[in-house]
C-alpha cells in the first residue's frame, strides 16, 4: 500500500499517512481532555518513526498550536478558559520560547541533542507524574476518611501561601475566582516556556499541574486555559523552529487532521468527569510515555513504539469511553425528568 506513503521533503523520509493520522487523533483525544499539547506523545512518536529529534520537536509544535485552537474554542464555550491569566502567562513563554530554541540549537551543534533532551524527558515526565499521583493518593485516602466533602489542603495550603506575596501589581482572574501577584504566572510562563521549547511541548504536562498547585485553578479551568497557552506558544514555537528549517509542514497537517476530530471529543468529556480523575489519568498517561523514552534511550525501538502507540491509544479509548457514558447518563436523566413531568 505505496500510495498510503506520503515523502517529507523537510524531514527527508517517508512516512505511513494512516500513521500520522492516527497519532494526530489520539493526541486530540488526549490534548482536549487534558488541557496539553500532547506532544509527551507526538515528539517521542515522530522520533521513534525516524525523525531527527529537532525536526521531530519542531513539527510537533506546528501541529499542536493548529489543533489547540479547536480545543480552546470548545473549552472557551464551556467557560474554562480564564484569557487574562492567560495571556499573562504568555508575557514570560514568548521570552522562555526563544531561550530554550537557542539552547536546544547548541546542543544540535554538539550532537548532544538526541541524548540530552530524551534525558530531560524522562525526568520531567517522572517527577511530574509521580507528584501528581501522590496528590491523587492523598486525596481519595482523605476522603475515605471525611467523606465526600473533602478538599486537598495541600495543594490548597500552596496556592494560598503563594496567593498571598503581595508583590504589585495584584491581579484578580475572574474565571479562575484567585488573585495574586502578576508575577506569579509571568514566572510559571517563563519556566514552562522553556521546557515546552527544549523538549518540544506545549509545556501544558507541567503548565497544568503548576496551574493547580501553585495558581490555584480548578482544574477545569487549568485545562481550559493551558490549551490557549498551549495554542500561543505552539504558534510561536512553530515559527522559532521554522526559521530554522526545522519544521515539515506536510507531516504537521496531517497530524491536525487527525487532531481536530479528537480534541472535539475530548474536550466534551471534560464535562463528564471529576477532576481529580482527570489527573489520575494524566499521571498514568505520564509514566506510560515516560516508560516509551527509557525504552528508546535502551535501543529496544520495537518496544517502544509499541509502548507509546498502545498508551495513546489505550488512554483515548477510556476517554472516549468516559464521553460515552456521560452522555448516556445525562440522557437517562432527561428522560427520567420529562417522564416525572409528564406524570
């Protein structure tokens, strides 16, 4: 099936457009209902198939600023994108952006990259997944003991103390319902900046958390307005790394194709599930893709692309199936409150 291989002229190879679609989907899937860029997937993914780790970073980052733009818009409807923090935050990922493109273009000229950035993500994925599995643990084993009125002190108790420095200028973010110094998601933007342009992510798997456990965000809203982080700093990241030819725009659109049909799906789920099960999902998802880079770092790519295929795929499928049962049951209820009126 030849005529299934499109050539990308940028990258220098072939690749199976099915391929390239199915990655695009199950990010969708994935980004929508986690509020990220989803490339923890896409960048290992395109790596694992033969791109060039830079090509591979700066491909991703064309296909996840076109794909958060649909998710945004869905997100933004239900009123989980608060825009001012947003764009606050985007005052430090611009200058974060540049900064960790020209580092990720020393390490290229060292022949360094490949290593040091799949280093990287494995510690970033395991110290992002384990904390927020730990925050997860915590919780339930709390609310086993108070019942469902239960919060998190923890991340409460953090957020507070941070809310707290009164630093100038204060700002209040209405859809979020917190106030705090400007500088406090201007720094998060800059940190995040940076990991999103070395590792080519949206920087949303630690943009979300630090949106819960250092802003304070629920959690819906911390997905909703990571994604309109997610879409800037895809765009700009796109356009940093194609100056450097870096990106193939071939691969990139068909990825979004995929993309766009997912992320609709998992947005809407979004709206049936709780969230402290959204971030239990999302750590599992983190140590299954961090599993895929050890793998990769080993020499088993067989292995590892298997692993990071079957995640993607595994985590879309429970998500799409969260949607499903959701909507069976806001039907039910419908029908079971016009039959109660009706009698």
């Amino acid at each position: 099936m030849d005529f299934l291989n499109v050539y990308l002229p940028i990258a220098g190879l072939h690749f199976n457009v099915l391929l390239l679609l199915l990655i695009g989907f199950t990010v969708g899937v994935c980004g929508g209902f986690f509020g990220i860029g989803g490339a923890w997937i896409v960048t290992p993914a395109l790596n694992i198939f033969g791109f060039p780790m830079p090509y591979a970073i700066g491909t991703d980052l064309a296909h996840m600023g076109g794909k958060s733009i649909v998710s945004t818009i869905r997100h933004g409807k239900f009123g989980n994108v608060d825009l001012r923090l947003g764009f606050s935050m985007i005052l430090g990922t611009t200058v974060g952006m540049e900064l960790g493109a020209q580092l990720v273009m020393v390490l290229e000229r060292a022949g360094l990259a490949e290593s040091v950035i799949r280093k990287a993500y494995i510690a970033f994925l395991a110290l992002i997944g384990s904390y927020v599995l730990y925050d997860y643990i915590s919780f339930t084993r709390q609310q086993r003991r108070q019942g469902p009125t239960a919060v998190a002190p923890r991340r409460e108790t953090l957020a507070a103390r941070l809310q707290r420095v009164r630093i100038p200028p204060m700002i209040h973010f209405r859809a979020s319902g917190i106030t705090c110094s400007l500088w406090l998601p201007v720094l998060v933007g800059l940190v995040t900046g940076v990991v999103a342009s070395v590792l080519g992510v949206g920087g949303g798997f630690i943009r979300m958390p630090a949106l819960i456990y250092l802003v304070g965000c629920p959690t819906a809203v911390a997905v909703g307005t990571d994604l309109f982080e997610v879409m800037i700093t895809g765009a700009y990241g796109a356009a940093t790394y194609a100056v450097k030819g870096r990106v193939d725009l071939i691969a990139a659109m068909w990825m979004l194709l995929g993309a766009a049909i997912g992320a609709q799906l998992g947005t809407v789920a979004v709206k049936y599930v709780r969230g402290y099960f959204i971030r239990l999902l999302f750590a599992m998802t983190i140590f299954v893709a961090c599993a895929s880079v050890i793998l990769k770092q080993l020499a088993l790519q067989l292995a590892s692309s298997i692993t990071i295929l079957t995640a993607g795929i595994g985590i879309s499928t429970v998500i799409i199936a969260l949607l499903v049962r959701g909507v069976a049951r806001e039907r039910a209820a419908l029908r079971a409150g016009q039959g109660g009126a009706e009698r």
